[in-house]
C-alpha cells in the first residue's frame, strides 16, 4: 500500500492480529463484516447511519493511519467498509467497534485495488448532503500524518493497541478485537508508551548528543 512502509513480514504478522473472519460481506470488495454484540442492553450508540458517519468517518480515517495505512489509501480503505457498513446498518450494534475491527482486516486483507464504490453509490439522494468531499478526507489524511509517523515503528500488536487507545476503547474490548487478554493488552500499551515516551525525548535532544 501506499506509503504504508511495512514489510511482507510485517503484513503477515498484522494479518494474525486482525479479527477472525466470522462473516465475509458478500460482493466483490470482500469486506469483513464483522457483526459486534455488545456487553450490555443498552441503547444504540447512534441513532442512524448519517448520524455515526457525521461523528466517526474522519476519526476512522486517523484511525487507519495510525495503524500504519498510507494518506491515500486510508480514505480508500474506511469507504470501502462504509459501504458495508451503510447496508448491513440494521443488524450493528456496536459501530464505532465495527467500523474499527473491518478497516482493520481490511488493510491487511483487501487489495486497495479491489475498491469500486463509494458512499455516494449506496446512499439515498436525502442522505448524500453528509458525506465528506475526497479533499475533505485527504486533509484528515494529511492531518493525522504525525500520529503515523510515530506509531508505524512500533511492533504491530503494539500499534494496533494504541491505535484502539487513542480511539477510547478499554482494554477489554480491545482484548475482545484482536483475540488476546486484557492483560495481554495492558502489556502491548505499557511498552508501546516507554517506547514512545524514549523516541519523543530522543527527537528533542540536539543532534551531537545522540
């Protein structure tokens, strides 16, 4: 992918962390349709689609760029799984958890090449007034460009972490997303923070001292 730096090893090793496929979205882009119960009874998160993509569709894309995905590819990617999204709407209990852990798999498992639609194809006309302009999710792109700067050196399961953290999820439900332990989570955070934390005071040390 574009400007993604990572290695066929590296795309392997991601590939293990993202969610299991337990529901292939039918149609030839193949997204992972991952369906998210939620722990509890509790009301929807959003009241319609229009209503989530108004406040989620830029943060998906700062969330795909964070997990290493190239400024032209992530808009790609978090339409592709819109689309999904828009038509399986009805039975999503979690979206803002859905729309993470399919533009997930879809980085890792979806040829950006295999994207044909756009929101604009799917959407009622009454519905089309809230989509964001390609300008407006390149400058999304642009703009979370030095969040992915820090995060792509670090090891996947790390940066898949942090990337759920910086999107407020809990370690449980990040646990639940990528198939490991709460503790296993805490683990990733801790030592993804320390590195972070020691590449920060490193940039800001004057060149001859490192």
């Amino acid at each position: 992918m574009d400007g993604n730096n990572m290695t066929g090893d590296d795309t392997a090793s991601a590939a293990a962390l993202a969610p299991a496929a337990t529901n292939p979205a039918a149609g030839a882009q193949e997204v992972h349709a991952v369906e998210v119960a939620g722990e509890h009874a509790e009301p929807p998160e959003f009241a319609n689609f229009e209503e989530y993509y108004r406040a989620d569709a830029m943060p998906l894309v700062g969330f795909l760029m964070k997990l290493g995905a190239g400024v032209h590819d992530a808009p790609d990617i978090a339409q592709a799984v819109l689309v999904e999204m828009f038509r399986t709407w009805e039975r999503i209990r979690s979206p803002r958890r859905w729309a993470r852990d399919n533009v997930t798999w879809a980085l890792y498992k979806m040829p950006v090449s295999a994207v044909h639609e756009n929101l604009a194809d799917v959407l009622p006309d009454s519905a089309c007034s809230v989509l964001l302009s390609p300008e407006h999710y390149a400058e999304v792109a642009q703009a979370a460009e030095a969040v992915r700067a820090l995060l792509v050196p670090l090891p996947e399961q790390q940066r898949l972490v942090m990337a759920y953290l910086m999107d407020g999820f809990t370690h449980r439900e990040i646990a639940q997303a990528i198939c490991t332990t709460p503790a296993a989570v805490a683990k990733a955070a801790a030592r993804a923070r320390m590195a972070l934390k020691d590449r920060i005071y490193a940039d800001q040390q004057p060149q001859e001292d490192r």
